[in-house]
C-alpha cells in the first residue's frame, strides 16, 4: 500500500489495486492493465465496487478511534452506558461555552431603492415622483417603509434592474 492509512482505492499502490480487483473482486482487468491505475479504477468502479467493501475484506485499514483528550479547562465524566449499546466508556464533555450573536443592524440611514408597479403615468406619495418612464426613486428607510407597506404597487428594486432599465430606454 502507498498509504500507511489509505482511505480511497487512490490511495493504494498499482499492485495492490491489481491484486484486489482479480483475487478479491473478481473484476474484469487484462494482464496487459496490470500497471495503469486508472483503468484498474475504472475497472473496479464498472464491477460495482466501492471503498467500503475493499475495507470490509481488509479491516486491518479501518483508521483507529482516536483518544479524547479534554483541554486542561474541561471536566470529563464517565457516564455509564445506555442499555442496548455497546458497553464502552463513554465521555460526557463539560466545557463552558461561549455563543457570541450578532443582531442585525438597521441602517435607517441609507436610502432604498423603491420601483412602482403600477400602471399610474405619475403617482406622488410622501414628497416622491414616480412615473411611468422614471418608476425608481431612492428613499428614506422611513418612507420605504411607509410605501411598501400601505401602497399597493411598490416592491424594493435591485441597483442592477435599475441599471438596465435606464440602458434600454436609451
């Protein structure tokens, strides 16, 4: 094996793939292929084969568990186990924990960018024109909030729906 813990049909030497896919498979492979790793891959994968299998007929490279060891500030209890699960030392990790939140900011001082829907020619409303060749107007987060919510045919726009409405009105 090239690996010392292979965990892939990549990782394994040419050898041992050829080895795998005859003896142990049964895989369609010429002995004219017997070096070309990837028709020995392509070779595996039509037969089937997946990694999980090379590992069952070979435990001896199923990667060890590895060992808890808690930091110098964590407690660890042992805990007995639950009935019906295997009886290994479980581990229960006290560690303080620390959630750090960040609450959304209103930035009730940058405009939004507001579109009519409408079919009005002209509608008016809280000191801003919006017509039917000029439906975009930057606003105040207040008025934004007004206008979406109490007239009908307003949505929030997108600044590159703007840039291409004023493109093809050109």
């Amino acid at each position: 094996m090239s690996k010392e813990n292979p965990t892939s049909f990549e990782d394994l030497e040419t050898k041992e793939l050829y080895r795998s896919a005859v003896e142990d498979f049964a895989a369609a492979v010429d002995e004219a292929d017997k070096g070309k790793k990837k028709v020995l891959l392509a070779a595996l994968v039509e037969a089937g084969v997946e990694w999980s299998d090379y590992v069952a007929q070979h435990p001896e490279v199923v990667p060890e568990k590895p060992v808890y060891q808690p930091t110098p500030n964590q407690t660890v209890e042992t805990v007995e186990p639950l009935e019906g699960f295997p009886e290994e030392e479980v581990a229960v990790v006290q560690a303080p924990v620390q959630v750090q939140v960040q609450q959304p900011i209103a930035q009730n001082d940058q405009p939004y960018l507001i579109r009519m829907t409408r079919d009005n020619l002209v509608f008016e409303t809280r000191g801003y024109r919006f017509t039917k060749d000029h439906p975009y107007a930057l606003v105040s987060a207040k008025d934004a909030q007004f206008i979406l919510s109490k007239e009908d045919g307003f949505r929030q726009a997108f600044p590159a729906e703007l840039d291409e409405f004023y493109e093809r009105a050109k």
